[in-house]
C-alpha cells in the first residue's frame, strides 16, 4: 500500500507490538500513543494542561521537518491540527536506532502577550534496568566538547523570506516547482496568477538557526509569535534496546509552568560509523578567518593561525555529528600534517579531541586536491603534472588510512573546454608513476563527460532534469569503468530537493532518497561558509559581507522589487552556500557571540536525517530488497532525470509537480517500517478496516486493532480535516 503525497489520500495507522492504549469512552475519544507510528489522524487525545499563570498557552512537538514560520499560532488556532507522528497531545514520541541522533522541534505558542524569562531543560532519558542517555552542562567554548553531551538542545532563530530562490533552487515558469507554501494559485499546467502577497510564505520569518540554548537562557516570546526549541538526541552505541523516558521542564519567571513527558524507543540495531550517503561539502577558511579573526590568511607559523585551524575544526567536528564530509582549498602538501592529517586518520573525531556522536575515530573519507582548479601547476606542463600528482599519491602511500577515502585532482569547476579536461586527464592516465592512481574529477554533466571527456574519472553533474534514455546510458557507460565514480552536486527542483531556506522542510532528506536511489558515490555541495557574496559585488565592495543572522539571501543581486517574486536580481537565492553559521562575527559585531566555532543551520540537520535514512535502506536492502526498493519508489517515485523533459531539443525544462511528499509523518512512516525490516519484525497484514465503517477512524477500530497486536488499520483522512 503505497504512502500517501496529499492530505486527501488514505494512510496507514498502525499499531505494533510496543504501543499504549488509553481509553475515555466516556468522551468519546481515545488517546492513542505509537511508537514510530503515524497517529496523527486518530481521534485527539486530552491534552496537557499548564498552570494558569502560563503565557505559553500551546504546547507541541514534531520531528522537524515542517518549517513552522514565526508568527504561526498553529496549535492555538487548531489544537488538532498539530498531532503527528511525533506528537499525540500528551507526550514526544521518537524511535531511532543505536549510533543515530534522532530530533525533535518543540514549539512554544505565545498568543495573547508576552512570555518572559522562558528556560526549557531536558536532562536525561532513563531506560532499560536503569540506562541513560544524558548530557551536562556546558558554556561559552564547552559547548564544541561534545563529550559526555547526548543531548544537546538549541534555541531557533528565525530568517525573513523576502524573495524567491528563483533560478538555481528552482524555476517559476512551472509554480509547482515552487515549494509548495510559496506557491501562488495555479491551473493544471502549473500557470500561476496573482502577486507575491498572493504566496503565503511572503515575508514570512522560517526557522533557521541552530543555536546552543545555553547561549539564550532565558529567552522571551513576544505577543503573537512562537519559539521553537530543536533537540537532539545521540543514541549510543552500547545503549541496550527499549523504551527510554524522560521529561522537558518549562519555566516562566522562574515558575514551572509545563512539563513534557518524552519517550524514546531505542530499536535493536546500530547504524554505520561511517554513513553510506558519501559527501563533500566546502567550506572556505578564508571566510572563516575573516569572520572569526578579521584576517582574510593569517600566516602560518602565528598564534592567529593555529587559531583558524582550530576553528576549521571544529567546523569539521560539527560537520561529522551530521554525518558530512567537508573539503577545502588547496594545501601545499607539505603542509598536511598542520590539521588535515587528523581529519582524515579520525584522530579529530575522538574524545581526546572533545568528539563524540557518530563515527567516534572515523576519518573524513574525502580529500578534494586543489577543489574548483585551484591547484598551481594547472599551466604547467604534462612532466609537471606527473611530477605534482606523483607527490600527492606519495603522501597517501605513506599515510596509510583506515577509513576508506576518495581523494582527486579537481580538475575544473563548470568548464565546456572539454579538450582541455580531456588532456589533463589523459595526462593523469599516462603517468608511468604513482600519480597514475590519482583519480581526476571536474563539474560537468554526465553525458557531457561520457561523449566529450573519456579520461576523466570522476564527473559531478548538477543539471535538474534530463532525457531519461540518454542520462542512464552514460551512467552505464560510467559504470563499466570499475575505476570511474559519479558524484551530482547542489540541489534543484523538480528533480530534487534544494538547499534554499524556504525549500520544504523535507528537501533535504529527499535529496538523500535520491542519492540513493540512483546510485550516487557522492553528493557535493558547493559552499558552507559563503559569508562574503563576491558573486554579485566581487571581493571589494562594502557591500559584499552579508549579515547571515539577520539576511536571509546569501547568494546572487538584489537589483529590484518584482510584484510576482518579492526581491529579486541575479540568481537571488535565500541561503545558498551557508550551512554553518559563525560563533564569533568581527564583520557584524553585534550578531557575534564570541565563540570561536560554528553553529548548524537546521538544512543541515534534515540534510543528516536524510543521510542515516540511507543507512536504514542500505541496512533493510541487505534483508528484504524487494519491499526496501517498493518503498524507495513509494517515497520517491521521481527523482532526477526520471522526470523526463517536455523539449527533447532543449532537454532543461519540464512541466510537472514534484514526487514526493512533503508530510514528514509520510517520512517517518517509511523509516519506522524500515526498521521493522532490520528487526526481523515486519507489518502484519491489515487485519481491520474502518469497522464500523463511518469513515473515521474512531474509538470503536481502535478498540478493534488494539485487541489484534501486530495489525494495522487503513482509514480515510475525512476525520482529521
């Protein structure tokens, strides 16, 4: 049965064997809670009550993926409509499995005046024979020693969408390419009509910065807005299976004004240290050490530069705790051993280092030589390039790691001088030397690369759609090559999900679905750090830094006002390049919080959600390959270039919705039955449908399937809308 895409469409409630049941028949309601489970179109269960000195009248939670803007007040005006996978109206709700961090987004509704003096605590989760799941506490640059710190909580900041991502998020000849809560009204052909106050997302602020709560206790909610409160929850490897609980405590003033009961279930395998979703994302030190120290390259050997590796890091650790790979400029190779030779051994990723989370020990996997051309023999001469690629295998040779790691000469970055990327690769090829083992790599598209550049190894494409029978020859043509790799990098709609901020919370974790879904070696962003928009107003302009805690465009001009997409110029894109955001900003002083590391965008989080989903396929695959694939093509039945184009003569552009669902219940739902593959434990057969068939689901089916563990129920959504 597939998953449902749209609110009209029937969805499973299933109940397993872990699962509490209270019945008020009295009321006629059920509070129904499931563990990994989708229960949001049940009856509604009582709610949690608060003291009446409480300016925080609404309470809720779910699993992050749905951008709640700041001047919602969802659950105030519709306490039904917030019920989810995760949240029931009494208690959070999360599953995961061990070495995972699971997440969960509280939502605080302060509708009629002011909440002041607001502290949200959660200390611990008890399980089994008394385990725990814990954290202390932790200031200023403690916050970057993840040691002894399974939960971490994070106070969201909130960035003001402005314009439209119009251009390389995605286009607007099609409004469906649009994410869907900017969407004007359109006809069937994706035709919009009316004006930029027309989209409900105008102007609206969506959640985007992850900062330590430590750094925002107390924090106050205005009037008429809501504060969202991420957590998140690293599993250890030797926690024992089972049902973990906890409580989050709110005050107000110093007053205990709600306590909200969290359970965990931990499921009964562990996911890979090193994820199976391989990326690459740069990240600028440049930019980092303007930021942070107000000098563009401090110079090696001084204070300011042992400084700025260190900073680099802890960029490097933050990025690891979410399962991404970061690369960088080029480095002289005698300089390796500064910092990137602990980067790539895992010696950074250990608690003598301040790490821990996943992949404790485990490398980086990814060195990128001389990313976007910038290595400097690149005018040299084919004994040049023997000779340099000869010392960079060298050095390998005699570092032997024990993480697998890709390393490549990056060619160029979106270059059509095909004959020239031809001969440097061929170069590389005919290297009698240990350099012939270097692998090459360039932007460029796939069946480009296949027709064009034969020698190169290593083709990253980016192109959003294409011609179906023409893109899957040319990755079998690749394939045959048992040397040769395909990476895509960025992210665009329709054939993915995008990295803009007003992109649907679930953008990034389809992303990863399709990454695995084609088979991808690797995904490659291109930018976390693009503090500095040279793009539009080059290096020297006043204008070029951007205020990225109060900016939500990053990338591309501002030139005008446009009545259909709000601000718009070149390119403009909200978010583009920036997933880290800086602890300490000398360019705008009074944003800087002093700390001499980053914080996470929440892209990055869905991004990771993505990445260990790709460990419970690659996990299920290996037990039930034919149900994992039937849910792959639930979740995600397009992806890429399987959408076809509308012009084969201009293979660019295409007219359609995009595949996949942006319920993040949906999501969850396809995760929860993953794991039951992993344990051995699959879904029963449907052993009852709307028993008394009124077209709701209600207290008599779920008297019914609760009497019959193990079975689930399938119910229209009539009752939930």
């Amino acid at each position: 049965m597939p998953y449902h895409k749209r609110t009209s469409h029937p969805i499973r409630v299933t109940f397993h064997l872990l699962i509490v049941v209270a019945f008020q028949v009295s009321l006629g309601c059920a509070a129904v809670q499931t563990v990994g489970r989708v229960a949001s179109e049940l009856v509604p269960p009582d709610r949690l009550t608060t003291s009446a000195s409480s300016r925080i009248t609404q309470v809720w939670a779910h699993e992050g993926g749905d951008k709640i803007w700041q001047d919602e007040l969802r659950a105030t005006n519709d306490p039904d409509s917030v019920l989810n996978s995760v949240w029931d109206g009494l208690r959070i709700s999360l599953f995961g499995a061990r070495n995972e961090v699971v997440s969960f987004n509280l939502v605080l509704e302060a509708p009629t005046a002011d909440a002041t003096h607001v502290a949200v605590s959660l200390s611990e989760l008890i399980g089994p024979n008394g385990a725990r799941i814990t954290t202390r506490p932790a200031s200023g640059d403690d916050l970057f020693n993840y040691v002894g710190r399974h939960i971490e909580l994070f106070y969201i900041r909130y960035l003001q969408i402005r314009g439209l991502s119009i251009g390389l998020a995605y286009g607007d000849y099609d409004e469906r390419h649009i994410p869907e809560r900017c969407r004007r009204p359109y006809d069937g052909e994706g035709y919009g009509s009316g004006t930029w106050e027309d989209r409900p997302c105008h102007d609206k602020f969506y959640p985007e910065i992850a900062v330590p709560l430590e750094l925002h206790t107390p924090f106050t909610i205005a009037a008429g807005t809501n504060q969202s409160i991420w957590g998140d929850i690293y599993i250890p490897k030797t926690s024992p299976a089972g049902l973990y609980t906890g409580t989050i405590l709110i005050s107000e003033n110093d007053v205990p004004t709600w306590e909200i009961p969290i359970q965990l279930r931990v499921r009964n395998f562990t996911l890979p240290d090193l994820p199976n979703a391989r990326t690459m994302v740069y990240y600028s030190l440049e930019n980092i050490s303007d930021r942070y120290l107000g000098i563009l390259w401090p110079e090696r050997g001084t204070a300011a530069y042992t400084q700025s590796l260190q900073i680099a890091d802890r960029h490097f650790q933050l990025a690891h705790r979410h399962r991404l790979s970061l690369i960088d400029d080029y480095i002289p190779v005698e300089e390796m051993d500064d910092a990137w030779t602990a980067r790539l051994t895992g010696e950074l990723f250990t608690p003598g280092r301040g790490y821990d989370g996943p992949g404790i020990g485990v490398g980086n996997n990814v060195y990128s030589i001389g990313t976007y051309g910038g290595w400097p023999w690149r005018g040299g001469t084919q004994a040049e390039m023997w000779s340099n690629t000869d010392a960079w295998v060298n050095w390998f040779d005699a570092h032997p790691l024990a993480t697998p790691t890709d390393y490549f000469l990056y060619l160029i970055d979106e270059s059509d001088d095909y004959p020239q990327i031809e001969r440097w690769a061929r170069w590389m090829d005919d290297n009698p030397g240990p350099g012939q083992r270097l692998k090459s790599m360039a932007t460029i598209s796939l069946p480009d690369a296949i027709a064009h550049t034969p020698s190169l190894d290593i083709p990253a494409s980016t192109d959003p759609v294409g011609i179906p029978s023409v893109w899957e020859n040319a990755l079998a043509a690749l394939r045959a090559d048992p040397g040769k790799r395909f990476f895509r990098y960025n992210g665009s709609r329709p054939g993915s999900g995008s990295f803009a901020t007003e992109d649907d919370g679930e953008a990034l974790r389809e992303l990863a679905w399709g990454h695995y879904k084609k088979g991808i070696d690797r995904w490659f962003y291109w930018e976390s750090t693009y503090y500095n928009n040279v793009q539009c107003y080059g290096y020297f302009d006043p204008r070029s830094p951007t205020n990225v805690f109060q900016q939500a465009q990053t990338y591309g001009c501002y030139s005008h006002d446009d009545d259909v997409r709000g601000q718009a110029g070149w390119n403009y894109f909200n978010g583009d390049g920036v997933l880290f955001y800086p602890g300490t900003d000398t360019r705008f002083p009074a944003e800087s919080y002093g700390l001499s590391g980053p914080f996470a965008s929440l892209r990055l989080k869905m991004w990771r959600r993505g990445i260990q989903d790709v460990d419970y396929l690659t996990l299920a695959a290996a037990i039930d390959p034919t149900r994992t694939a039937q849910i792959v093509n639930e979740m995600v039945p397009l992806v890429l270039w399987e959408y076809d184009v509308d012009d084969p003569d201009d293979p660019t552009w295409v007219r359609t919705d995009i595949s996949w669902s942006i319920n993040p219940d949906d999501w969850e739902a396809a995760r929860a039955e993953l794991a039951d593959i992993i344990e051995g434990t699959p879904l029963a057969s449907p052993c009852v449908q709307d028993v008394n068939a009124n077209g709701m689901g209600d207290i008599v089916d779920i008297q019914t399937t609760a009497a019959q563990p193990g079975c689930w129920v399938y119910l229209p959504l009539v009752a939930a809308n």
